[in-house]
C-alpha cells in the first residue's frame, strides 16, 4: 500500500481510503447495513495496509458510526485514523455543536477524532457556520485533543472555496476531484487554490458515485484497447491519486471485488503517464459526445425571442446528463436568471432552423423545462 505523510505531522496515511457511504446493506433499505459482509471487507482493507476510514452522521440513515465503531473496535486506536463530519443542517444553535460532536464520539466510540469535517460546505452553510461560531467551538475541541485535524468537505464554486480558505486556518479540505469533474466542476481550480495554501487535499467521488466505473461502449473500447487488464473504474482511482497534493482518495466501496480492485491499484501506485493520460482524454471525449446533446455553445441560435438563454440551458442539461448529480446541478441551476429559464420558451420553433448541430431545440426545452422544475425542488 502507497502512504502519504500529512504535512509535518508523524501521519503516513494510506493513499487508499475506505469510505463508509456506500457499505453492503440487505435488501434496499440503507439502514440495514450488512454487518457480515462489511465487517470482511473492512478486515481486508486493514490487512492490506488501509488505515484512513471516513464517515459521517447521516450516512446509512445515521448507522454507518455504529458500523465504524464495532469494525474498528478490534483493532487498536493507534492503528487508524478516523473522520467524521459535523451536519451543518442539524446545528440551530451554538449548543447543538457539543450535542451532535458528543453523539458521534459516543457512536463511534472513541475519544478522538484524527480528521473532523465541516460537512458538504457551500455558500448558505459557511454563512450559518459564521454565525453560529462553528469554527471557533471546533478549534476547542481541537485544543482539547479531540479533534487532530480540522477541515470541511466543499461543494460549491472555486469562488466561495477561496473565501473559506481565506477567512479560517484550516488543516485540509475534502474535494469531490475525478477525471469529469476536473473541468465540469472546476475541481482544477478547487485544487490549486488548496495547494497554493499549502494545505493538503483529500479526494471524495474519484469515480463519480459509480458513473465512472462504467462509460459508454466506445468510451471503454478506447480504455480496454489501451489496457485490457486494468477496469475502467481503476482509471478514475489512478487518476485521483496522481496528483502529489492529494493525501488520501476515498472510495465508498460495496463489495469485495471492488476493494481488491482499488487496493491493487495502489500496491504499488503507478500514477497516469502521459500517455495513460492522453487515452483517458481521448475517452472522456467520446463519452461526453455520446451522453450529451451536441451544442457548441455557437450561439447562433440566438436571441432567442422570449429571452430564454438557450445555450446555458442545454450547458446545464449536459451537465446533468453526465454526472446525475441533483446537488451539484441545482447549484449551477442558480447561475442562470430565472427571466432565461426553458419553461418560458414558447415553441416558436425560430431557433431550431439556425442551429448548426440540427439540434431539435424546442424540444430540448421542454425536457429542460421538466429538469429545472425537479432541480428547483432540489
């Protein structure tokens, strides 16, 4: 197993993180955690060199802390490092911080935390946590020793990242960081705004909740030819880990044939060489091309006549149809004037004759126009 140290502290951290989102469960209720099944792959992950366990206290509708406390119970506290994440939607008030902190140690049951999360940061819960004095009440803990290293997980814009980077000293910041997000979601910026801070990184989504472990049939031709042993979710885990800022990459694994598959990855690592490189672009491309519809973004469809920014509008439903991610694209959904939304397009049909690609626009609206609605809710 590859280990990466954390900044001058004594910390090797394996490169290979086991995320405890995503745990077996029986049948389909996410409460119901397999305890037989993740107990063996929690097992395993620790015989192969795994030491860095993240989760936190909504995962498996609350239960994924009691898994983590009797996986980990066995072994000595020494011996792994533990992360949890404090739910920024449960705290009203300055004292739910000590409630919600004291339940997760309890559940966990542990004296510590190694790495503690503001959890899911965006614009709206940086200003509560402001508010509220979060970071101060979690610096406590930290003078206190229950908490060694302090940091948030973030999904929002490389803007509102620099603004948290800026206002409190953090230890780390958790990233959603893979291949498709390097330029969809900027993680490209997200990145180097952590390093210049001269803080580390911590990777979450390498493989985009599974959206990454498969692609299109052409996509993973072109990946297959070029490695016919590898899986395609490994490009994605190698890819995450390539970076040298990046301490630990996290995959919520639900079954023993992925956490083989991931461990063997990183024993030993062998970051993307530009060649790797240029075959996973040339992927990429040809899965966006076939997951998406085929705007240039020419603008020669506009304007349009009810002020409908058509353009941004199928920006966003590509963006959609590539990650299927409701949280990230209502995010984005605010980037665009409610005046230039689909649902106001009236079927005219002015634009469709004047788009390059043939795109049948009014249509795609009227798709948009649903999608916005369920985001909207989002």
């Amino acid at each position: 197993m590859e280990y990466r140290n954390f900044g001058k502290s004594t910390d090797k951290v394996s490169l290979l993180g086991f995320g405890c989102m995503r745990l077996p469960v029986k049948g389909k209720d996410a409460a119901e955690i397999d305890y037989d099944s993740a107990f063996e792959m929690v097992d395993y992950a620790i015989s192969r060199g795994i030491n860095y366990f993240d989760t936190a206290y909504m995962y498996h509708d609350g239960k994924s802390e009691l898994f983590v406390a009797e996986a980990l119970k066995k072994y000595p506290r020494e011996s792994f490092f533990l992360a949890d994440k404090l739910p920024l939607w449960s705290v009203e008030k300055e004292e739910d911080v000590d409630r919600v902190f004291n339940e997760q140690l309890n559940k966990c049951a542990v004296d510590y935390f190694d790495y503690y999360l503001m959890h899911a940061m965006a614009k709206e819960r940086f200003d509560k946590a402001k508010r509220l004095g979060v970071y101060d009440k979690l610096k406590e803990y930290q003078r206190q020793g229950r908490i060694r290293h302090l940091g948030f997980s973030f999904h929002d814009s490389p803007e509102v990242l620099k603004l948290m980077l800026d206002t409190y000293d953090w230890d780390f910041v958790q990233i959603q960081l893979n291949y498709l997000d390097w330029e969809l979601q900027n993680a490209k910026k997200q990145y180097e705004l952590i390093e210049e801070k001269g803080i580390q990184c911590i990777v979450m989504e390498p493989v985009r909740g599974g959206a990454l472990a498969t692609l299109c049939p052409e996509a993973n031709k072109i990946l297959r030819a070029f490695s016919p042993d590898q899986s395609i979710a490994s490009w994605a885990i190698r890819y995450a880990a390539t970076f040298s800022n990046v301490l630990t990459v996290l995959s919520g694994m639900s079954n023993m044939s992925q956490i083989e598959d991931n461990i063997n990855n990183m024993s030993p690592f062998l970051p993307l060489s530009d060649e790797e490189q240029r075959v996973l672009s040339n992927a990429l491309e040809v899965y966006k091309k076939t997951k998406t519809v085929p705007c240039t973004g020419c603008r020669y469809c506009m304007d349009c006549p009810s002020g409908v920014d058509i353009p941004h509008v199928l920006n966003l439903m590509n963006e959609y149809t590539l990650t299927r991610d409701k949280f990230y694209s209502s995010l984005s959904l605010k980037s665009l004037e409610s005046n230039k939304h689909p649902e106001h397009c009236i079927d005219c049909g002015l634009c469709a004759p004047l788009c390059p690609q043939s795109i049948d626009i009014p249509e795609q609206m009227k798709k948009a126009a649903e999608l916005f609605k369920e985001l909207t809710k989002q």
